[in-house]
C-alpha cells in the first residue's frame, strides 16, 4: 500500500496516541531499513534500543521459525522449558538469583515496585512502602510507572495517581538524604537516564545510594530496560559502576522486537514472592524465550558488548568534533551505543532533516540528539551519520 492511504486509514482507525514521521517501512535488514516506495535508510535509532542485533539478525528468525513450528504458548499454569532456560542464562550473568518474565518494559517497573513493597511489608510491616525516583526519569506509561515518571506532560490529566511515590534530584546526594523516611522500600535509577537526556548517573552519587540502601535495608531499584544488554560496552550497565542493585528491570532489547520484559532479584528480595502473588498470562511463553535466548547467546557469543564500546569510542569522538566546531553544540552524553549530542536549540528540526537525507535519529528531552543504534552497527555507518549531520549543521550555520 503507498504511504499516503496508510496514513489515512491510520488516521481514520487508529487513537491518536503518537506523532508519527510520515513513513512506513516494509524491510530491514542489518542497519537499513526500506520504506513503502522503496527508499532506504540507516537506522540510528533501532526501535527505540529494541533492535540492538540489527533488523532480520538470522538467530532471530531462525528462532522464530523454529520456536513457532513446536509451540507458541501454554500459559504459567506448566512449566516453560525456554523460560527455564532464559532465566538461567540472564542469571549466570548479573548478579541476580531469580527472574520473572512479562511482556514489556513498564510492567517489568510494575512488577519491581511491587516486589519492593512486598519485600518490605513482611518484613517490617504495611508502613514501609514508599519509593523513591529521580528527577529526569522515565519509567513507563501505567498508573504505576506514570507515578515514577518525571514528566509532568506524561501524568497530566490521569490523576489520582498511586501514592507512595516521591522524586528527588538525579545525582544529588543531599536532595535525597532529605527525602529518604523510615518509610522508604526502594530507590529506582536509571544508570544511564535514556528519555530524560542520556545522562549518565555519576559514580560517587550512585555509590552513596548503594550505602543508605544497604544501611536502612532500602532496595536499589536499577531500570536498564533502555541501557541494558551490552549497549554501554558492558553487558548491563550496572557493571561500568561496579555496583549491584538489589532488583533490575529489563525489556526493549531483550527479544530483539519480541515484546518481552524481565525482573532480575538477588534470591533474598525474590522469596518475598508465593505462588499467587503476581503473574501474567503471557509473560515468558516458548516463543518470547526461545528469541530472547537467541539475542543473549548472540550478544555474549559475538563480544557485542566490546563492539558497542569500541564503535561508541569512535561514533563518540567524531561527535566530539562538532562539539569543537559549533558553540550552539554544547557536549556528547552517554557511553557506548547509547549517545547524545546536547544542543542550544531545538533537535526536532535536525531529527526531520537527516530524515530526509536517510538516516533515522531521534530527539530527547528537546534539545539532545539520541542514537540509539543496533549494535553491529560499522564504522561506515557511522560515518555516513557523521557525514549527515555535518551537512545539515553547516546548511544551519549559513542561515
Ligand atoms: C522504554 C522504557 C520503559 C518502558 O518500556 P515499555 O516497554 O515502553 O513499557 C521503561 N524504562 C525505561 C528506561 C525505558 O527506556
């Protein structure tokens, strides 16, 4: 169908819930993505860090196909044996003990509050159930996740909202002594803060937190549904810190574009849950896992981690060149293949017109360019992103 009847029968049938570029694409392979009319573009912002294996990665379908010619879904009533499977594998490689598996990133937040809260109530009692967000976050479209959120354009005219939630200032100590009560179950953090403007969290800040945690048995709560699973350089982001959380959320990439989420805990926090306590109907089903499996094995087999280090390095510096080139471009944010160029003014303008020069990127937070790109992505690609933005900058510059 041409782009234009898809556009409007999508305006016809569909709530109006996004502010979409006006292309639909029908093919991706690697990098690059074709659209309806048959153009093609390098793709910066692979799904919104789901993509991180790159568009039709062959142990994804090959997983697909063979996971969907067995068995699609049985519901959590039986065992799952790739369920089974996944968990071992996401536990072998964090510090986590126990998993549990849903289908997206916001409710694998939901989950994480609620584990917090259970934890703390059998432990101390119904009190003690407030967490703690920071500034800056973004943490999923619920009713729950909205209430971590800081986004006032995300919560507005959804009030009441759940209580037993507060925010304090990211990377600001004394801002969170002050908002800390005895009635504090958990702090959640991004380590690298993806819609609020690729900003990392700081090292001292973030060993501080882990102190008051294990000091007033607060739960470290770390959000790496974005930064996680070798995106940094390493394979969660936690690991750049050398600290481990108590509980850790996953999703976006976990499947490679298979809607998936996950909660990682250490077995202390995990055996606050019995059978009963929460679930989901499709979360963890044969297909979801059987993909997941896949991208892990592929991440951990192909060293994607150190390539996202060593690519992020060079995508980095050339950015860095901007930064020397043009006072309106103010800094490079974010580590690896999660990136951010902070400007003085708008990015939506910039974000339109690499489009139109093929490249898809994304805009954060106003004024940060955000690339988010699959993980294989090459040296090449990278240039001819560099290359892209050159032009445009200097045609802005001319004005
Ligand atoms: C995308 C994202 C979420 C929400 O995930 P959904 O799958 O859209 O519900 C939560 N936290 C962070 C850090 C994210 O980037």
């Amino acid at each position: 169908m041409e782009i234009q009847k898809i556009i409007n029968n999508g305006n016809q049938y569909l709530m109006s819930t996004y502010g979409r570029t006006p292309i639909a694409f029908l093919d991706g392979k690697g990098s690059t993505l074709t659209d309806t009319e048959g153009n093609e573009y390098l793709d910066m912002v692979a799904g919104l860090a789901v993509n991180s294996l790159g568009h039709s990665h062959p142990a994804v379908v090959e997983a697909i196909k063979n996971q969907a010619e067995k068995l699609l879904h049985t519901s959590n009533l039986y065992w799952i044996e790739g369920q089974v499977a996944l968990a071992q594998k996401l536990v072998q490689n964090s510090f986590g003990d126990k998993v549990f598996f849903c289908n997206s990133g916001a409710e694998a937040n939901e989950a994480a509050i609620k584990l917090a809260r259970k934890y703390a109530y059998k432990k101390y009692g119904s009190h003690k159930n407030e967490i703690i967000a920071m500034t800056g976050s973004f943490h999923g479209r619920t009713l729950g996740t909205l209430s971590i959120t800081n986004n006032p354009k995300y919560q507005e005219g959804y009030g009441p909202l759940p209580e037993g939630f507060k925010f304090s200032e990211f990377n600001n100590l004394e801002a969170l002594k002050g908002v800390i009560t005895e009635n504090t179950c958990g702090i959640i953090i991004e380590p690298i803060q993806g819609e609020g403007g690729v900003t990392p969290v700081e090292a001292t800040f973030l060993k501080a937190v882990k102190e008051i945690c294990v000091k007033n048995d607060i739960l470290l709560i770390f959000d790496e549904i974005q930064c996680g699973l070798g995106r940094t350089g390493k394979l969660f982001a936690y690991e750049n810190y050398e600290i481990e959380p108590d509980i850790m959320t996953l999703a976006k990439a976990l499947a490679g574009g298979v809607p998936i989420g996950a909660v990682i805990a250490t077995d202390e926090v995990a055996k606050a849950w019995c059978p009963g306590d929460h679930g989901t109907t499709f979360g963890g089903n044969p297909l979801v896992c059987a993909v997941g499996l896949a991208v892990i094995d592929t991440i951990l087999q192909e060293k994607l981690s150190d390539q996202a280090k060593q690519i992020g390095m060079y995508f980095a510096e050339k950015l860095q060149g901007f930064v020397n080139q043009y006072s309106w471009v103010k800094k490079v944010k974010g580590m690896g293949l999660i990136l951010g160029l902070e400007l003085e003014i708008e990015g939506t303008p910039i974000v339109a017109e690499a489009f139109k020069q093929g490249v898809l990127i994304n805009c954060t937070a106003g004024k940060i360019l955000r690339f988010l790109p699959p993980l294989i992505i090459t040296e090449k690609e990278v240039d001819q992103t560099i290359n892209t933005l050159a032009k445009i900058f200097k045609e802005m510059e001319g004005v």
